[in-house]
C-alpha cells in the first residue's frame, strides 16, 4: 500500500481530475477511431448504466461503512456527483473505446488490483476508507464497472439479448427509482429514512412497489422474448408485440414509473417525488407519441394503427385485445390439466387442445417464443383479464430467467 500525503489542494485537483480524465478521454476516443452508430449507442448506454449502479453501489458501500467521503461541496446523498459522472463514463465508453477488443475482466482487474489496491486507503480526505473497503471495491466492480463493459460489447455485436435486456432494466430501474428521487430531495428536500418508518408501511410499500415493478418488467421480458428487441428505441425491437401485458396497456413501463414515483413520494411524504409521476405523462406526451408516429408507425404500418386504436395509454383494459387465436395444447392424462381446461375454455381467442405428452405448450400466431410447461399455463392466463394477466406475467418473471440460467449452466441451447 502505498502511503500518499498531499496537500488538500491537490486532492481536489485529483477529485476534478476524476472527471475530466474520463471526459476528455472518451471524447478523443470517439474523434480518434470514428466508431459506429451502434458502437456509439453502445457507449450511451454504458454510461447511462454506469451513472444508476455507481450511483447504487456506491450508496450501499457508505451504507455498510466501507468508505465515506470527505467533501460537502458537488454531493448527492453524500456521493460527489463528479466521481459519480467520472467513473460511469471511464468505466463505460471510456475503456471500451478505448479498448474495444479487451475482454472487460482484462480491462478491469488491472485497475483493480494496480491503483485501487494500493492507492484507495491513502486518499483521505478525498475518501476515508473502512476497514472492509477492498471488499467494497470488488462490489463495484463487480455491480457496476464490469457490466457496463459488457452491455457496451453485447450492444454493439448485438448479442446476448436477454442478459442485454436484464441490464437495461437494472438501469432504468436504477435510474427512477434511486437516481431521480435522490435528486428531487438533494433539490427540494426530503431524505432516504426507509428504515426510520413503521414495519408494516415498509412491507405495503415494499409490496406496491413490487406491483408496480411487475408491469415493467414483465413489459421488458416481452420486449425480449416476442420482440427480438430491447425496450430502449436505439435499440429497438425488430416486431411488433401486441401480447401479455400489452394486450391490456399500450404503455406499460411508463405506466410503471408513474406508479413507482407515487409509491415511492407516499412512502417518504415527499409530494416532490409523487410529481415526479408527471415527467411520464411528460416523457408519453412528447418523446413515445413521436416514436409512436416516426418509428413504430412506419416500421409497422399494418399492425400499429388497429393496435393503438384499441389498446390505451393509461389505464389497462379489464379484458385482452388480440385478432389471433392462442392454442394451448395440454394432456390428456394430467387431471390438473383437465381442471385447467374447464376453467379456461370459455376465453376468448383461446383454443383449448389435447395431447398425449404430460408437459403443456402454449403458441400464439403473434409470439414467436412458444411456452411450455408451467410458464404455458402462465401465458394461458394473459387472456384471461388483466388481474390474471398479472399473476401469469409474475410466474413467467421467475420461471423463465431461472429455465435460462440453468440451460446455460448445463450448456443446453434454447
């Protein structure tokens, strides 16, 4: 470890070195080596991960105690905003511009072990570290520094949609519900005392927030799935998908949002935070109306305008709407199924089939990923009504990155 002593003045030059580094870097990177659109958006989007999970993680080490910083000037929930900024775009567009065929591991363990190793517990007052900071240092990384690399690399070769998807959605995530309202109280007022509240209006909050959380993320999983896409339009998907949850709400994941920031403003009796639910209306009325009519418009010209007409904005249908007709075929052995079918056969656009195989299979004419076993009961249930369709969705959340993972680990191809 190396011992370093130097004057305050110099510590804050290094504090504003932090940040400016790392934008002069990825600028010069950009002018230098002429990278794509797609490498370009790739960028973009690390850094916007980057800014949630430094932000989060960070937030969790001072938490735990494994550092805290010294300064009062620059701060959002006691984290200079500059450190925040720098070490999104260094650990983002920066190092993979930089190095754009170096496996991010590669990239970051240097780093790791060469100046964190044995610089980080010598920069006092800049930061004072604990006694666990090394621990606290491998939690960033591994949270926030790496991934970005890697969502940046997948971006730009259009690979590993679903781990692409995952990401983003940690992003967003970060994004609303821990960025925006640390900035809304940094600006307004407030504070995060979470656990300076009663038990039970923690678990109703915990609970909606849950709800509310479940409808973007089952929109994202959709967007994966039946879109070959991801919910991002720089990244957009390549079909249509008019089915789950959008069968019911044309918006799902502003809807979302919205719900979250007035979860979250009633929980903390912040009225900041639930006016917040207006930049969606905002972001719907604005930003999504004109991607609506200059992209997905012209992109789907036959399946886009009968399906804005009948799904709303706002608030969800009761029923589905849909033209095909779903079949899910189930066995004729299984009494389970056969329960199954006599609660499901009067539905609409649902056609109830029989066969000798003992695991159920759902296929519609408007996915392309056709679900089996359980999650085909769970997909069943979307055409239901919008109270089952979120029961289904929930199932579907768990069952189908967890069959996911497990094929990866075995090496099975889906």
């Amino acid at each position: 470890m190396i011992d370093l002593s130097l004057p305050l003045s110099w510590m804050l030059a290094l504090r504003w070195l932090l940040l400016l580094g790392p934008v002069c870097l990825a600028l010069v990177m950009v002018r230098v080596r002429q990278f794509s659109q797609s490498s370009q958006i790739a960028g973009l989007f690390a850094f916007l991960y980057g800014v949630a999970m430094v932000f989060v993680s960070h937030s969790f080490a001072v938490w735990m105690g494994w550092w805290h910083y010294g300064w009062d000037a620059l701060m959002v929930n006691a984290l200079p905003v500059d450190i925040i900024l720098g070490g999104a775009l260094l650990f983002g567009p920066g190092l993979y511009f930089s190095f754009p065929n170096t496996r991010p591991l590669m990239i970051c363990l240097p780093i790791i072990l060469g100046l964190h190793g044995t610089l980080f517990s010598s920069l006092e007052p800049l930061v004072f570290a604990g006694p666990h900071w090394f621990l606290g240092v491998l939690f960033v990384f591994s949270t926030a520094h790496l991934p970005a690399i890697y969502l940046a690399k997948w971006t730009e070769t259009d690979t590993y949609l679903p781990y692409r998807c995952t990401l983003l959605a940690i992003m967003t995530g970060g994004i609303i519900f821990a960025v925006l309202p640390s900035l809304i109280m940094q600006a307004m007022g407030g504070a995060w005392d979470i656990f300076a509240k009663p038990a039970w209006t923690i678990c109703l909050a915990g609970l909606a927030l849950s709800i509310s959380s479940l409808i973007g993320l089952s929109a994202n999983q959709s967007l994966c799935l039946q879109g070959n896409g991801t919910p991002i339009p720089l990244d957009p998907t390549k079909r249509l998908v008019t089915t789950g949850l959008y069968a019911y709400v044309s918006n799902p994941m502003q809807l979302s949002a919205a719900m979250g920031w007035i979860i979250l403003g009633l929980f903390l009796q912040n009225i900041w935070i639930m006016a917040a639910s207006l930049m969606a209306w905002v972001f719907v009325q604005g930003m999504v109306r004109w991607h609506h009519r200059h992209d997905l418009l012209k992109r789907f010209p036959t399946g886009w305008p009968e399906y804005k007409q009948n799904v709303p904005e706002w608030f969800p249908r009761w029923r589905p709407w849909t033209n095909a007709t779903a079949t899910l075929t189930l066995s004729r052995a299984s009494p389970h199924h056969q329960w199954i079918a006599s609660s499901l056969r009067a539905i609409d656009h649902l056609e109830v089939q029989w066969s000798d195989k003992p695991s159920a299979r759902y296929s519609n004419p408007d996915n392309i990923y056709c679900f089996q076993g359980s999650c085909a009961i769970a997909a069943a249930l979307t055409h239901l009504n919008f109270a089952s369709a979120m029961l289904g969705q929930a199932w579907l959340l768990i069952a189908l990155p967890s069959r996911f993972l497990f094929d990866q680990m075995l090496g099975r191809k889906r």
